[in-house]
C-alpha cells in the first residue's frame, strides 16, 4: 500500500471515530449547560433569601446605621451587592419568568423594571455615606451656609469643634471610574454656588435629599472632620498609590467665594492632622485657595475647562511653587484647544471628556486638541492621567477638502457657560 493510500484510510479511520463520538459529546455539552443553568438558577434562590434577612436587618438597624452594622457583621457582602439581593427580594413578584433566571438575567430584568427614582445609580453614589454617623441631641450633624451665618461666635466655635460631633464617619470608597485617581471621597463641606451646567456633584445631591439634606446649597458637616483618624490606609496603598488618595470635597468647591474661611481652615487642620493620607483638593477658585497655608500632604489642583481659565490658574500657581505637595490641573471636561505658558508649575494633568448630566450631553473632545495638550505636557515634564470618556472622537477626513460629516469638532454651546453667571 502506498503511503497517500495509507494516510486516506487512517484520516478516514479517524473521522468515522469522530463521527461516533460527536452524539456524546453533544449530551456532554448539554448535560454541563443544564447544570450550569441549574446552578444559576439556585444563585438566584440564594441571592433572594440573602437579600430577605438583609431587608429585614436593614429595617432593625434603620437607615442611618445600615451600612455601618453591613461593615462590621458582613465584611464579605459590599453594599452593592447588599442593595441588589434586597432589590432581588423586593421586586421578585414583578418578574413572572423568574424561576428560569439566573442571577445576572434577573437583576437585568429587575434593572429594566424600577422606577428611576429606585434604578441602580451609574456613579455608585452611597447614598447612606452621611446617614450613618450618630446624632448630636439636638439633632444637627451640619449646618447650612445660611444657618451658619445667623449663629453667634460662640455657637460658630462650637461646629468648628469636631469632639462635640462623635459620631462614625468614615471616607467613601470608591467603586467606578469617576474618579479613579483617589479612591476615596470625604466630604466635610458640602453643595456649590458655581453652577456649572455639567456638574455631577449637583445631580448626585438633589437625587440622594436623605444624604444631602441642604440639597446643594453650602453646608459645613463637621462630624466628618472625624473620618481620616479612623480609617486605615489599605496595605494595597503600597503599590497603589491611589489607595492612599482621598478627593477631598468631591461634592463642594471648598475654595468658593462663598466658603467661610473657618470652614476651610478646619479641613485644612484635619489634612495636616493626618499625614498618613493624600488629600486631594479641585477648585474653580485657585487665586483664593493660594491665599492659605497647604500641608505637604495636601495635593493642589484647579480645574481648566476652557482657555479663560489658564492666566488664572497660572498667576495663582505661581504662587504656590513653593508648596511641596502635588500641584496639578484637571482638564476635565476639555472643551476647547488649550494653550499653556507655564505648565512648569505643575506635576501632573489629568484629561477627561464629560459624561451626561441632567443638563449636558456626554462630550468627547477632538483627538487634535488632546494630542496638542500631551505634547505641552511632555515638554513641560508632567505627569498624564487620561479619564476613561476622554477617547472616542474621530478624525474623519477626506482629500482635497471633499466634503464630509464628521464628529463634532466644537462642543455643544450648553457647555459654554462663563460670562453666564
């Protein structure tokens, strides 16, 4: 026999035997899919009875000390996954096929279903971060700008005290992209006078009333003033250095015209109170917040959104040359190309787009304007830090000027709001 007829008769021997084997191998397949499916299915069972005994805790904690008892007898279960298994418990009647769900098909199908006002938040908000602290007898954990300026000095000193507010705050972690370079929020002054019409710090507030209780008015919350003496700086934080990062009034400008210099000095106090920490600190208002004494251990920042904003930013910067800390720039959202004179005066850019808000779509700029930017802070030594909706806005051209729709080239005038104020 020849070799080729050789080779044809033992392919042909193995594809016979191939054959025979594939109607096994499809019971196989069909007999692991039916377990896999089973088991998705008693996922779900468990989840839904999870979710009943922690609706049932929730309501003997009560609200405002749910996700401190979640912390200290569930350390396993994070608050999301607390808060879908009650969804889960909850809303099961509203779903008729539940029983051929699996867990991730379910909590999509209960997703779909919720009113907005009960839908899972996209930014990961906790919205019991305020609601867990203990009560003063009178009742009052902040104070409002408006209330603060109607009170005595002494009533004043008496909020500027954090031991006269012993309650259990803590930092908020955070869980999405939003803001990824620190991955903890705390926020002992609250709300903004600003009224940037992309803000996501105004939305978060008028949606969580239980957890801003001003709404986004200013507001000073000085039991949080506690926070950073009883958190631990995770071991992660030494190949992390985000872990050790705290964005410190995520929900505020603390450098605002309208801020009480008592406030900021009280904060500032805390900062340098605890050098174990990073504090992160944004203003529309660099010039003001130059006029203070930073601790080392606070990172400076300025947001320039538009090319009005860099002389400010730059005069100001000038004057905190000397500060040994981080002195850095957010670009975000960048709506429109961006000219430097003195990046030198900071160590690091962080370039962001803008996503939607109540009052703003979501915006990505010009991939031009961003390559543009990172050469001026290549040249200038800086580090970059690109956001996760930076990207996304192509360069569409055709030769010789042929002509063509492209992606926008300019951002909606919604974001133009300087000289509106």
């Amino acid at each position: 026999m020849t070799a080729t007829a050789e080779n044809t008769k033992s392919n042909t021997t193995r594809n016979l035997r191939g054959s025979n084997l594939l109607p096994e191998l499809a019971a196989q397949a069909n007999r692991a899919y039916a377990d896999a499916a089973k088991a998705s299915r008693r996922s779900l069972e468990h989840a839904i009875e999870a979710g009943r005994v922690l609706n049932e805790a929730q309501g003997i904690a009560g609200r405002g000390h749910w996700q401190t008892w979640l912390k200290d007898n569930c350390p396993k279960i994070s608050r999301q996954r607390a808060n879908e298994c009650i969804r889960l418990w909850t809303h099961k009647g509203q779903l008729s096929d539940i029983g051929q769900l699996g867990l991730v098909a379910a909590l999509k199908a209960i997703a779909k279903k919720l009113p907005d006002d009960e839908a899972p938040d996209e930014t990961d908000v906790d919205d019991t971060e305020y609601e867990g602290e203990d009560q003063r007898e009178d009742g009052k954990n902040s104070v409002s700008l408006e209330e603060w300026r109607g009170l005595s000095i002494d009533e004043q000193r008496e909020y500027l005290q954090p031991h006269n507010f012993p309650g259990k705050a803590r930092f908020n972690e955070q869980t999405t992209a939003g803001i990824e370079w620190a991955q903890w929020s705390w926020n002992p002054v609250t709300g903004c006078l600003h009224d940037c019409p992309y803000c996501y710090a105004r939305d978060i507030a008028q949606r969580f009333t239980n957890a801003f209780p001003f709404a986004f008015a200013p507001a000073f919350r000085p039991d949080a003033l506690n926070a950073p003496g009883k958190m631990q700086v995770p071991e992660s934080a030494v190949t992390d250095t985000r872990m050790r990062n705290v964005f410190t009034c995520s929900m505020a400008d603390l450098f605002g015209r309208w801020v009480p210099k008592e406030w900021i000095e009280a904060v500032l106090s805390t900062v340098r109170q605890n050098p174990q920490w990073n504090f992160l600190f944004l203003t529309k208002f660099p010039k003001r917040m130059a006029e203070f004494e930073i601790p080392s251990n606070a990172w400076m920042g300025t947001t320039v959104d538009l090319q009005a904003r860099v002389a400010n930013a730059e005069t100001a910067f000038e004057r905190l040359k000397g500060h040994k800390g981080v002195r850095w720039l957010s670009i975000e959202p960048l709506l429109e190309p961006l000219k430097f004179k003195r990046l030198d005066l900071f160590n690091w850019i962080v370039i962001g787009g803008a996503s939607a808000s109540s009052k703003t779509p979501e915006w990505r700029p010009p991939l031009d304007w961003i390559l543009d930017l990172h050469a001026q802070a290549r040249a200038a030594g800086l580090a970059i830090y690109e956001k996760d909706n930076l990207y996304g806005n192509r360069m569409l051209e055709l030769p010789f000027d042929a002509p063509i729709i492209g992606d926008p080239t300019e951002a909606p005038a919604v974001f133009k709001y300087l000289g509106k104020e």
